[in-house]
C-alpha cells in the first residue's frame, strides 16, 4: 500500500523530523498539533482557549489538506499539562465536532514541545 504524505501551509511546519500527517488507504494519520501558529511558529498569545483553539484550528487545516475535515476523525488524542482544563477542551470541542463524536482519549502529561499545554494528534477515515 503506497504511503501519501500530507502537508499544507495552513498548520505549522513539523519541528521534527515527521510529516504533518501520513495517509494509507484510507486511513490518515494526523501529528500532533501544539498550538503554535502557522505564520509565525510561535505559540499563540493568549489564555488556555485560544491554545486549544488554535490547536483544533491546525488539526482542522491538515484533516483538510488531506481531502477530509475533523468530522472524519475516528480517534482523538489530547495531550494535557494541567488536567483541570478536561472540562474546557469538552466544552471547546462541541465547537469543532459534533455527535456522533470520535473515540477519545485525555493524558495528563509532564511537559510537551516548546512549552504549549495542550497537543492533540488523530486518526481520520476517508472513504475513496
């Protein structure tokens, strides 16, 4: 099965040696997005939301650059400095998605690239 890379202007280049997401049939493997933006490659200015908003904001760019949107995401991973924001990222969520919403998972995590508090990476499902 041939491997496609993805990639798009609209989310923040990897800084790292990875692709912003890898699709194989039809299954899209999307990166981990911390909430930096893409025209600058800083994080973005603001409280805990605009984090998290920021980051739905570059998944959404590369679930699109590769034919889909987040309503085709089947798993979601969120990456959480702080816990206590779970109910923010709910709430932040309904906003990007709606039922039936994807499986899920929340960590809590000691530390994550360039200081963010929030990263999410996914999987999406295209039909062909």
């Amino acid at each position: 099965m041939a491997k496609q890379i993805i990639h798009t202007d609209q989310a923040p280049e990897a800084i790292g040696p990875y692709s912003q997401a890898v699709r194989a049939g039809e299954t899209v493997y999307l990166s981990g997005q911390i909430p930096l933006d893409p025209a600058t490659m800083n994080l973005v200015d603001g409280d805990m939301a605009a984090q998290v908003r920021r980051v739905f904001d570059n998944l959404q760019a590369v679930a699109r650059a590769a034919g889909g949107e987040l309503t085709d995401i089947v798993k979601l991973n969120i990456y959480l400095i702080d816990l206590s924001h779970f109910a923010l990222v709910n709430e932040l969520m309904q906003a990007y998605f709606s039922a039936p919403y994807p499986a899920r998972v929340a960590i809590g995590v000691a530390s994550l690239p360039r200081g963010a508090q929030v990263e999410m990476d996914a999987i999406m499902v295209l039909e062909t």
